[in-house]
C-alpha cells in the first residue's frame, strides 16, 4: 500500500465527502419547483434529479435526488448547500469556479467561495471520476441556462 | 493448465506501482504474443485485400483468410464454414440478423422472445425491430436463483414466437443456460433461435451442432483476439434465405444499373473488405485456446470462481450475484455502502482492474434491484494470488470508507 496519500484515495475519501455521500443534504424532491432537469451518466448508470424553486432570480430552495458514487452524490448535496439563497448568476458562477476547481486549478481550490465543496479538489487526480463530481453542476448548468 | 502468464506481455507492466491484476476479461481479454505476433507477421509478410488480386500475395492472404473461416467452424463445432460469417463481433451479427432475418421473418403483431439477462447487445436490436415491425417484445423472467424461468418460458413460447433468443453465459451473473434444451422448446414452438456466445465460447467447449442454435454468435476481443472480429454461425439454409444485411463490394455476383444479384454464402453477408488481420489474429487465438484445451481453460475458470466465491464471503457486508450452484468465472457483487465505482476506484490504485456499473444489463440490474455492481471476471491467465489481490484491496476499500477489519 503506498505510503502517505500518494494516491489521493485518503484525500478523494475524506470524512466531509462521506459524511455527505451518507448524509446528504437537501435530499428529495420539492413539491412546488420552478425547474427539474433530471441528468444521468450513460456509461456509469449515476442518475440525479435537480428541482429549483425560483424567487425572482434567486435560488429560494433546491434539492436532489436519485443514486450514484459517493462522490456524485457528495458533490450534489454540497452544491445545494451552497447555492440555497444566491442569486442564479451567483450559482452559475460558483458552477464555472467549480469546473476550474476540476480541471486542476488551484487558484480555485483556494476559493472560499466554493465552500465544503473545495473538499473535492482532490477528484481532479481521478479524470474519470470528474464527470461524477459534475453531475449535479450539469443539473444546474442545465436547469438555469435560460435565466438571467 | 499450465501457466500462461509469461504469453501475455501486458501482465508484466505496472498499475500505480502494483502488478495489474487484470480481472476484466468479460470486457475483454487481454493477448497473448502468439496472437500479436500472428497479427505483426501478417502485416510483414502477407497482407494484400482478399478475394480481388490475381497476384501471389492476394491469394496468400485470401486463403490466409478463408483458412480462419474454417478453424472456426472447427472451434465451435460447425458443420459447414459457409455459415460462418465474419463481422465485427456479437453486437454487429445480432443486429445482422434482427436486421435482416427480422425484415422477412416478422411481420406485425408477431412476437420475439428475449431473457430478462440479456446484455444491451442482445436487447435493443430486438426492441428496434419490435418497434420497426410492430411486433411484441416478450422478456422471460428470471428464478431466484438467477436461472431463466423454464415455466415463463413455456408461456412465452405458447405465443409462437418468430424468434428466441437468449444468452449462453451470463456477463453479469455467470449463469450457464441449458442451450440445448431451450432450444429444442423453442423449435418445438416453431421459433428460430439466436444463441449470445459471447461469455461462452471464450471459456468452455461449445458444440454449435450439438446445441442445434440456429444463429450463433461471439467475439474474438472476448477470446483473445485482435478487437473488430467475430463470427455469426448461421444455418446455410437459413442464411441462404436471407436478404443481404449491407451492400457493396465483396458480396455481389452481377450488378447491373438498377439491380444485381448476390455472392453465395458467406460472403453475401460480407460486404465491403473484411478485416484481414482480425481473422488471422482469431486463428491464432483459435490454436492458442485449443493447444490449452477448453476443458481444462472452463475448469480453471470454475475453480478460480469457486475459490473468489469462497474468499469473497468472508468479507463483512459483501453481497454476492449469481447462483448458488455451478457458474462461469463471473464473479459480480457489492460491498456495504459503498458504491461500485468508488470500490473499483480504490481497488485500481492497487493494480486491480475489475468492472462497476450496470454491466450493459440495465433491465437485470433493475431485477437484482441495484444501480450498479462490482465484477470480477477470470480468464487463462487469472490465478488464486489475483484473487487475494482483489480481496486485499476489498479490505483497503473497506478502511477508506470507515468499517473495522473483519
Ligand atoms: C453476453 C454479451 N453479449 C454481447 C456482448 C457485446 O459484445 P461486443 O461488444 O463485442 O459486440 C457482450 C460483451 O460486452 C456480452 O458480454
């Protein structure tokens, strides 16, 4: 076994990102939603369902649902941590930060703004695990896309 | 069997620092050098198109060619290598023969029999047809012991399907299926049987003759082999009956401006130019497996089965797939809470390569009532020590994710 965390695994399965696989927050649906966008990741079977509740342009409630890796499901739940209350083009912001945060940028590893979701930063050591990380940010992306 | 692991050059490179352990041979198989040398020899010394030079090496390397047709028949016990029909592999003769045979055999309102088993492979060619042709699609449940339900079967069958079709060996349970007797029912019903070789050809004696399939069909990636080959093995009769699936070169007799006539068997179903070096590298598959012998290579894949079965048990939380009784090296299960990708995420990073997901078999995932699952698959080259490997790595994956050690 290496020594140390060379491989990353400690860091990719550190207890936050279990706690949230476990324990997610903003977990079901929302009866009265303004946008649902369901995504799914053909090759790995993970399928998540986003509802927003929209107030003007801001994210007044959200949730998820649906099955995957502990770490689609992670970063979903911590994406909605993050996104209740902001302001859409807020969110959507936070979504672009979070794909640099993926696509190694350690500027935005650094980024307070991200949250508990800089817990993730180490997903970009693991390329096909980064669409997992996504998935819930596509939702978002996706349910978002036409508002101001 | 003897040991084959010095054939295999790959099996001496490094994963992360660790031997691989290579347990994905159900995706595909790893090669043998027989089998890359036979393709690099090719390529240095006969390669030219088939069929079409009149010069030396043309017919050096059409009969190069030809000569795999009729190692295949032999292989699998096929009584003609004129219906033995070259394609790409499973996924392209199943959709030959939905394709082609579907187009003059169903008509609407008929009904098309598949297992609740099936890979996507052998399902979705069925449903495109069902829908083109407006037929029924019957899906034949599954025991709970992960057999194909004789008795739902019967029923299916009393719907006098056009076409049955069903899987060898399952790529997810390891179920063997009694091809012989399913077929006899099904021709009793009027039907004609495709047989999904895939699983099975690969790793035990198959006897086409003696299973009375209609329609056979596997891949030489599967079997050591170069990717892009595989066989349809078909009843020339039926095949002879058959419009052609695609047009071109190769498969003509005349052509004329607005029509033509067709090329006798096989290479009616064989438009276009063939992959040459894919056939030549499935012979040299073909001698591989039959200098080991497949009675021994399906021995050593149950033994190791059983033995990952054994191991496997023993850890705390783990759930097994598959029957209880005798199964094919397909070993797929789940592990407490934690999700199939992140198992073969943590197991990789100690060189152990095995498969997470829905295996292409999302109506049986559906029936197990999991997402996805954790596979082992074993070939020639597995032994007792990768199955350590894997269930050493298994116990790294359950540290990471917070369970004491059993
Ligand atoms: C049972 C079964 N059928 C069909 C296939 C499809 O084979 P291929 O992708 O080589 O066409 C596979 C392998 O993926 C399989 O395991």
């Amino acid at each position: 076994m290496p020594d140390g965390d060379a491989s990353g695994l400690t860091e990719l399965y550190q207890e936050l990102i279990l706690d949230h696989y476990r324990r997610p927050r903003n977990q079901g649906s929302l009866e009265a939603y303004t946008r649902r966008v369901a995504l799914a990741n053909p090759t790995c079977g993970d399928e998540l369902e986003l509802d927003l509740l929209l107030d003007g342009d801001t994210i007044a409630d959200v949730r998820f649902s649906g099955h995957g890796c502990s770490i689609s499901q992670a970063s979903a739940s911590m994406m909605t941590q993050l996104i209740k209350g902001k302001k859409v083009a807020e969110a959507r912001a936070l979504a672009v930060r979070f794909n640099e945060m993926l696509h190694g940028s350690a500027e935005a590893a650094r980024d307070k703004s991200l949250g508990e979701a800089r817990a993730l930063a180490g997903v970009a050591k693991f390329p096909v695990r980064v669409k997992c990380a996504l998935l819930g940010w596509n939702a978002l992306e996706e349910s978002t896309r036409s508002q101001p | 069997m003897r040991d084959v692991r010095s054939d295999f050059p790959i099996l001496h490179r490094e994963v992360h620092g660790h031997r691989l352990v290579y347990l994905d041979s159900a995706a595909t198989t790893q090669k043998p050098r027989q089998v890359i040398d036979a393709i690099v020899e090719y390529y240095s010394s006969l390669n030219a198109n088939v069929h079409r030079g009149a010069y030396d090496l043309a017919v050096r390397a059409t009969e190069a060619y030809e000569a795999v047709r009729a190692e295949v028949a032999t292989f699998v016990g096929a009584p003609d290598p004129n219906g033995v029909i070259f394609v790409r592999g499973t996924t392209e003769a199943i959709n030959l023969v939905a394709s082609s045979l579907g187009r003059v055999r169903v008509q609407k309102g008929d009904t098309i029999v598949v297992t609740a088993m099936e890979h996507h492979s052998n399902l979705i060619p069925w449903q495109l047809l069902a829908e083109a042709r407006e037929a029924h699609l019957v899906m034949v449940e599954l025991t709970a012991d992960w057999q194909i339900d004789l008795a739902g079967y019967r029923r299916a069958l009393e719907r006098s399907p056009k076409i049955v079709t069903f899987t060898h060996v399952s790529n997810v349970l390891g179920t063997i299926n009694p091809v012989a007797d399913l077929t006899r029912l099904a021709h009793d019903a009027g039907a004609v049987v495709l047989v999904d070789g895939a699983q099975a050809v690969p790793h035990m004696p198959v006897n086409v003759a003696a299973l009375d399939a209609d329609f056979y069909v596997f891949s030489g990636h599967k079997m050591l082999a170069p990717m892009g080959i595989g066989a349809l093995i078909g009843k020339p009769a039926l095949l002879d009956a058959m419009p052609p699936y695609q047009g071109g070169g190769e498969m003509i007799r005349t052509v004329h401006d607005t029509s033509a006539t067709y090329a006798p068997l096989p290479h009616k179903f064989e438009a276009g130019t063939p992959n040459v070096e894919g056939a030549v590298g499935l012979g040299a598959a073909i001698r591989y497996l039959d200098a080991l012998g497949m009675d021994e290579v399906a021995a050593h894949e149950r033994a190791l089965a059983r033995y990952a079965l054994e191991r496997l048990a023993t850890i705390d939380a783990l759930t097994l797939y598959g029957p209880a009784g005798d199964r094919a090296g397909v070993v797929s299960f789940t592990l407490a809470d934690i999700h199939p990708h992140d198992l073969a995420t943590i197991v990789d990073s100690e060189g152990v390569a095995i498969r997470a997901g829905h295996h292409c078999a999302q109506p049986l995932m559906r029936r197990l009532d999991v997402a996805a699952t954790a596979r082992a698959t074993f070939y020639v080259y597995n032994t007792r020590e990768d199955v350590d490997a894997l269930v050493a790595a298994l116990e790294k994956a359950r540290t990471l994710f917070g369970y004491a050690h059993a």
